[in-house]
C-alpha cells in the first residue's frame, strides 16, 4: 500500500504517473509541492514519475490569506 500524507491508500492497478493520481485526488498541481520517498519532486517530472505501492508522498497545499 502507498502511504499518502501519513494514510495507506491503494493505488490502482497498472501504471499511474504522479500528475495522474494528483488530478484525480482533486489536487490543483499549480498550488501544491510534493515529497516523494524523502526528497521533493519537480513538477516538471510529474508526467513522467510512475508510482508504485512502496511510495510514500507528502501533498502539501498552499493557501493565501491575509
């Protein structure tokens, strides 16, 4: 099982790149930085970075305020 901020999830069968499963967790790619297996992953590699089940991210979300 992946680990997804601290939670097991399962990842689907076959191949899922990150961009893949960040879209379909309602993710908006422009706002957010992930921690993929202890180091950060370039959102230029999104497209190209195949998840497998012994991964484990950190999403993190920016919000503005004031």
């Amino acid at each position: 099982m992946m680990r997804v901020n601290g939670k097991e999830r399962c990842l689907e069968a076959g191949r899922t790149t990150l961009k893949q499963f960040l879209l379909k967790e309602g993710y908006r790619l422009e706002h957010i930085a992930v921690e993929r297996n202890g180091e950060i992953a370039p959102k230029a590699e999104y497209e190209t970075i195949m998840l497998t089940e012994a991964d484990t991210l950190e999403i993190v979300s920016f919000v503005g305020g004031g």
